[in-house]
C-alpha cells in the first residue's frame, strides 16, 4: 500500500533542509509513527538470517528545491511517497500524522497537510521502472579486524544477485507477517533480474550521507524481469538494501 504525504510548517515558513536529508526524513517517518509502532520496528523489525528488515520504504521529497549553499528550500510544504506491504504499518503512519498537532524537524514544526492513497498500478513480469529514491546493494567484509563495505554497480552481476535475494527475503517476511505459511524452497524458485535501461555511472551514481554513513546507490530507469511475485514484493517494500532508511522505492516507467 502507498501513500502520498504533504507536510507544511506550522509557522508557514519555508521549508528548508540540509542537501543530505535522508536521515531527517528517516527521523520524520519515525516520530510520525504511534509509540508502539515505532518501538516494534525500530527495535524489532522482521528478522532472518541474521537481518532485520522493517518492511516499508519511502521516496525522496518530490519538490526539488532550490539550492543555496549546503541547504535546499523547498517552499511552503514538502512531499514524498511512503510504501508498506503490511496495512497496518501504513495505517498507523497516516492515522497519527493526521492526529499529532506537531512535528519537529530541525528548526521546523511540521504537520500533515494532505495525505493521498496511490492506486497500485498493473505489474507484469517484465516491466521499467524509474527510481523515485536511488537503489543500493552491497557487502559487509571483515578486513583484518576492519569492517569494510563495499557497494556494487548495477552493471555487476552481484548487484543483480543481491536484489533478488533481498527480494525474496521480503517476500517470505511478508508472509509470514501476514500468518501464511512459506517454504523457502518454494521462494526460491522465485526470481527478479534487474538490468539498466537509462542509465550512466556519471549521471545516476549518487554518494548519500546518512548520518555517519556513506553511501553509494543508484538513480536511473531500470528493466524488471521475473516472478510478478517478487516485483510486487519490491514495489510496496523497496528494491534493495536500506529500504527502510529511504532507498530502493520505485514506480513504473512508461516511454514518452
């Protein structure tokens, strides 16, 4: 389930964020969230394997803003797009924003001004998408008692693994969250190829700054193939790693 979220400032000033907001944003979903909810994702999630996923993504602001120094102003309001695949998640996020009177953001004061539910579009085995947050996919190595990361291009074929494993990891939580019964056997014969279609490492590369974090992801339009099972599963969870922090949401791409 998507859904569309306006936030202005109480004050009716404008809006204006650090270029690197992923993490504010992050901040605004959580402290948006009922009490309860937040605890239980936050602390909780959905675990296997070792991770724990917390099944619901969000995109950029739409509004690109203008940029002035390290800051981008967006106006009057700002607008993103939030995804879960669980009702409630959704529900409890637009139900409280409605409710709270408040909420900060840096110097701001923000409350939800419109909220709009998007229809699900038609999704096929075969499929464009465009990025409306960039998509990333990497590993985690131990390097003479030094975590390293190291973050693979959509060109790589370990990209392209690491996708569709993410893919159908979500798959099975969902399930499981929804009190259906999986084998993963059976998910594994589930499968998601992703391939650039529009896309260059110099134009859609972006380094990301998420709290102390660096990140490398994606922008672009990409080419979906595979189990509609698994494309469903990433259209409402996120394609990818980090979904939950703002990365991996996309929507589908028609030629103009």
């Amino acid at each position: 389930m998507r859904i569309k979220l306006t936030f202005e400032d109480i004050k009716g000033r404008e809006i204006i964020l650090p270029i690197h907001y992923g993490y504010l944003l992050h901040y605004l979903v959580y402290n948006t969230f009922s009490e309860g909810m937040a605890q239980k994702l936050y602390l909780e999630g959905f675990p296997i394997d070792g991770k724990k996923f917390k099944l619901f993504t969000f995109s950029n602001i739409i509004e690109k803003g203008t940029k002035f120094n390290n800051t981008l102003n967006f106006g009057k309001y700002i607008t993103f797009y939030f995804s879960s695949p669980l009702y409630e998640i959704v529900e409890d996020l637009g139900s409280n924003a409605f409710r709270k009177t408040g909420i900060v953001l840096n110097d701001f004061n923000l409350f939800l001004s419109a909220v709009e539910v998007i229809k699900p579009p038609r999704l096929t085995d075969d499929i464009l998408i465009r990025t409306l947050s960039p998509i990333t996919a990497y590993s985690t190595f131990n390097n003479n008692g030094k975590r390293t990361t190291h973050y693979y291009r959509p060109t790589e074929s370990e990209f392209k693994r690491l996708i569709e494993e993410n893919a159908q990891n979500k798959y099975i939580l969902i399930k499981k969250a929804q009190g259906l019964p999986i084998e993963k056997d059976i998910v594994n014969d589930l499968h998601l190829d992703i391939e650039p279609y529009k896309f260059s490492i110099e134009k859609n590369k972006k380094v990301v700054y998420f709290k102390n974090t660096i990140v490398e992801c994606f922008s672009g339009i990409y080419r979906l193939k595979g189990s509609p099972e698994l494309i469903y599963t990433t259209y409402d969870a996120g394609l990818g790693a980090k979904s939950s922090e703002g990365f991996g949401m996309w929507d589908v791409w028609e030629k103009g």
